[in-house]
C-alpha cells in the first residue's frame, strides 16, 4: 500500500502489524460513528490519527513442487479489489489437495484471499506468474471472519494501529 501515513506506518513495524488491502478501520482517532464522520477525522490537520483495525486472521502456506509444470491443483481469480488474487477453487488432487491433507489447520480454501506469493504483495501479473514458474510458493492468505483489534501508539509514524494475525 502507498498512503503516505499507512505506508511510512507499514515500513516500521513488523509484517503481522501492517495494515493490509481489506482490512477495515472501524475507529479513527476515538471517531467509530460512521464512514462519513471517521473520513472528516481522517481530513482534520493532525500529527498523528489512532486507528482500530479490524482485520482478518492470516494463513502462511508453503506448496512445494518437483518441477513448475506440476499442476497445484487451485484455481484462481483476480479478486473486486484488484489488489489480491482470491483461490476460486481447490482440486481433489495436485500439491495444494497433498498439503491440505498434511496440514488441516493451514489448509488452502475457495473465497480465500492471495495477498503475497513469495513476498510479491499487489502486484497481481507478478503474483500470478510467480505461482506459474516457482516451485516452491509461500503464500499468504485471508480466511475467516473479522476480529476488533485494539490500538497502540508506534512512535514516529504518524500512525497507531495494532492488527494482530497469526
């Protein structure tokens, strides 16, 4: 992401403390009554705005394969917000179905999000060729249902946010 504030916050803190595409921002600055009343929070002149995340909980998967013409067996989609891939579906068979099998807390599902391949965030083209050629792919997904995180300051950013995600 390049928000000025939300970029230069993401910078200084560690990746399970950024603010990510789809995350929600359900408080701005102690503001939680409404879009418009939290955007003319956002728009007042301050050093620094506090803002409560809610964010969904995240899955790290590594599929691994013998050469990149193994099929992993998922198809995918560009998701509405253009910023991440989303897993349309999941075959019977091929490396994703293998690791589901080994790995039923971390599974790889239909509807969830893609946002990183191989640390390639937002940039869809490189994500998807990356998945094509790599035979091995860290991914980085969304499941789940939305969870309120409360706030902490982080000194010199501008910004305060703290989601969690495993």
């Amino acid at each position: 992401m390049s928000f000025g504030l939300v970029e230069n916050y993401n910078k200084s803190v560690e990746a399970d403390r950024r603010v990510y595409p789809g995350d929600i921002i359900v408080s701005v600055s102690g503001e939680s009554r409404g879009a418009e009343k939290m955007t003319s929070k956002l728009q007042e002149a301050a050093d620094t705005y506090l803002l409560e995340i809610c964010c969904v909980p995240m899955v790290e998967v590594t599929l691994k394969r013998d050469a990149p013409e193994v099929n992993l067996g998922i198809s995918l989609v560009v998701g509405k917000s253009q910023q991440a891939l989303m897993v349309k579906g999941v075959k019977d068979t091929g490396v994703a179905a293998e690791h589901n099998k080994a790995n039923a807390d971390a599974c790889v599902k239909a509807g969830m999000q893609i946002l990183a391949v191989n640390d390639l965030r937002v940039n869809i083209q490189g994500m998807c060729e990356e998945a094509k050629n790599s035979p091995t792919l860290h991914l980085l997904l969304r499941e789940g249902v939305p969870i309120s995180i409360a706030p902490t300051p982080v000194a010199n950013t501008g910004l305060q946010a703290t989601p969690t995600r495993r």
